[in-house]
C-alpha cells in the first residue's frame, strides 16, 4: 500500500497545482499516514469495529488519487423534494455546485483559499489521510445576526467513475455571532466498493445555533467515515441528528468543546441495520467551563448478522463547575445473530455537576406484542408499531418541525 500511496499522491498534487507550502503539508500527513495506516482493533477507539479489516474484506486494495480535472454531470433526481434548500453537491469528492440562491448573498462568504491547518493533536490516521488528500477546502461564513431562510442540504454521492476508490473531502464552517444555520447530509451513492473519508470543522461563536442532520438512508456497499469538530463559545447550541441505516459500514465521530459558559450540545442518532451492516457513533463531548449542557440519546434496531456501536464520553474540566450532561443508548436485537455494543464514559473532574449515563439492550418484548395482538394487529404489524414507537422517541428530538416530518417521510415513521 505504500508505494501506491506515494504514486498517488504525486499525481494528485501534480494535477491539483498546488503551492510548495501546502505539498509539504500534506507531505507531513501523508507520512503519519503510511506510519500508522488504516485505524485496527488494537486502538481502543476502533477495538467494534476494525476498518482495517472491513476495507480488507469489502474492498481490498484501494487508490488515492481521483481526477478532479473533469467536471461530473448533476443528476438532478438525488435531490430532495418537497423541501426549498441551498446546495452544496459533492461528486467523486469533487464539489460541483454551490448554490445560496435563497439567501443574502452578502451574508454568506465562501472562501477556497483557507490556511491548511490541523484541528487539534490527534492520533485518529483517517485525518491524517484526509490532509494529505484532501482536493479543495472550502469555508463557509454565516455572517453575524444572519439566520439562513432556508437549510442547506450538502449532496455526497458518486457516480461509475468510482469504483476501489479512497474519497477525502473537507469544508469549514464559521457562524460569527447570533447566526444560525440548519445543515443537512445527504447521501446518496450509485456506485459501491469505496471509502468516503469526510471532516467537517464547525466554530460557533457567541449566540450561534448549528442544526446538522446526517441522513445515510440509501442500500450500499460503499464505507464510509465522517468526523465532525465543533468549537462552540458562549450561549451557543449544536443539535446533531444522525440517521445511520444505508451504507455497508459507516462511523460518525463528533468530537464537541463547550467552551462558553451556557453553551450547548445536543447528540440524538438512530441505527436501522440489517444484512451485514455495521455502523457505529462515537461522541466526545468536553465541559470546559461553568454552565454548560450536553444531552445524547442514541437507540438502534439491528437485524440479521448486523452490528451497531456507540461509544459516548463526557469530560468535565475541574472549571466547569454547575455542568449537565445526560447520555443514554438503547438497542433492539431482531435476531440472535446481531450484536450491539456500547461504551458509555464519564470523567469528571469538577464536584457541582449532574451526569448521567445508561446502556440497555435486548430483544422486542413479548407481553407487548402480545397485548397489541389482543387488539386486533397480526404479529408482523405488532413489531412493526412498537419498532415505530421506539425510533420515533429519538426523531421527535429534531427540533426544526420541518426536516423532522422530511425525516419522518424518508424512514416510514408515523405518529
């Protein structure tokens, strides 16, 4: 895989033309790549699910090097009806379109000629791959007392051209003060047998609101990682909602610093797997100061030979005295052959807090449909109304009622 590497590497940063700055840094990330290669059971972090193995056993050898020279025809039937949105669309990794159409076009800066940096110091290899990839970076700045009128749905699909491929893509956010965005993460892939790497860093400043819904719906055999950084100051809310159901294997990691007082976090996922399926969500979520909140609740309903993992952790700083933090994950087993596991953290080092974490799984319960058959429904129609109820507990979460009923609609969930 070395060699390989370093081929593709040259011919991406021949055809990108870049600056000498920008090839040694992602020269630099490149290395720390080949040193520590794909993430293994061995690291803690990754003991659930081994993407060393999955991209062995899915994929086998991969490329690095994409051609972002040629444009890729927008197949207008993956977008989203029935919902007026901004878009971003990413093709092969390669942004094809941004249109703010519905906004201040003074409100919003778009700037592709941001410093290369690291979010912070890490030892996660998949953000070291993605520097040493990535095509372009874009920034999107929310201006201050600016609330977008309508959301922004960021398309990630591929199309033939992409077969035994490695996709990296980074974009940055800022929302300056009082601002407020509502973001949505489609995915929708036609072709499989690839690995989407995707980094998000978000800055909330003072009074900004981030609302972003990653929605993977769509039956694939692609693997897919994504790691979102959210830096939040004072009386700033992130509501994450992640929909993990469509993809071969997917991990979402969010890793979130309160460093405000009043700031809050909110984390709500659901898992619908089945067939093989392994997808997992793993938080971090750092008090930093006084008065900060955190709430996650993750639940899964997992199928024949799939498995589902949630790893959640809460720091509290020895500052953030009056910190509430609250973590719960919940798992239905439709078959003895699914698995799910959990890893639940606290680590808290202030004496004026209220945390709490839980874990439970197990299968439907029995009495339940049981009573429901009494009044009339048949078994299959049974576990269906109680599997609603269970995952409609976690959507009814999503505070924007709008892409709440559009979630709704996509899964099938009723009232």
């Amino acid at each position: 895989m070395t060699e390989q590497l370093q081929i593709d590497f040259d011919k991406i940063t021949k055809s990108l033309g870049i600056s000498e700055k920008d090839k040694e840094f992602k020269r630099k990330y490149l290395k720390k790549f080949i040193e520590s290669g794909f993430p293994n059971k061995k690291k803690e972090n990754w003991k659930f699910l081994d993407i060393n193995q999955i991209i062995k056993k899915n994929i086998g050898d991969l490329s690095f090097f994409n051609d972002y020279s040629s444009p890729n025809k927008i197949d207008s039937t993956i977008f989203v009806d029935g919902l007026e949105h901004n878009k971003i669309i990413f093709i092969n990794g390669r942004i094809e379109k941004i249109d703010f159409n519905y906004e201040d076009k003074n409100k919003i800066e778009i700037n592709d000629e941001i410093e290369k940096k690291v979010l912070f110091d890490n030892d996660n290899s998949l953000l070291d791959l993605n520097n040493a990839f990535t095509n372009k970076t874009f920034k999107i700045v929310v201006k201050e007392n600016y609330s977008l009128k309508k959301p922004l749905i960021i398309y990630h699909t591929t199309n033939k051209k992409m077969r035994l491929k490695s996709i990296n893509l980074r974009l940055d956010f800022e929302l300056e003060k009082n601002s407020s965005l509502r973001l949505i993460d489609f995915f929708t892939d036609n072709t499989d047998k690839n690995f989407q790497n995707i980094l998000y860093n978000f800055n909330l400043k003072k009074d900004s609101i981030l609302k972003n819904y990653k929605i993977d719906n769509f039956k694939n055999d692609n693997l897919k990682y994504s790691f979102n950084n959210i830096e939040q100051e004072a009386n700033s809310v992130s509501e994450t909602f992640i929909l993990s159901a469509g993809s071969n294997y997917f991990k979402n990691e969010i890793n979130c610093n309160l460093n405000g007082e009043y700031s809050s976090a909110f984390v709500n996922g659901l898992f619908s797997l089945k067939e093989n399926q392994q997808h997992e969500i793993r938080t971090i979520i750092n008090h930093l100061v006084e008065n900060t909140k955190s709430y996650q609740l993750i639940k899964s309903v997992l199928g024949e030979s799939s498995k589902a993992a949630y790893q959640g952790k809460i720091f509290v700083n020895s500052k953030a005295q009056k910190t509430d933090g609250y973590q719960l994950s919940k798992a239905i087993l439709l078959d003895e052959s699914s698995e799910f596991n959990a890893k639940p953290e606290l680590e808290i080092y202030a004496d004026d807090v209220k945390c709490s974490h839980g874990s439970a799984s197990g299968n439907l319960n029995e009495s339940s449909i049981f009573y429901l058959m009494s009044r009339g429904l048949n078994y299959q129609q049974s576990k269906e109304l109680l599997i609603n109820g269970f995952l409609l507990d976690v959507v009814e979460k999503i505070t924007d009622s709008e892409i709440k009923n559009l979630i709704k609609n996509m899964i099938g969930l009723k009232e």
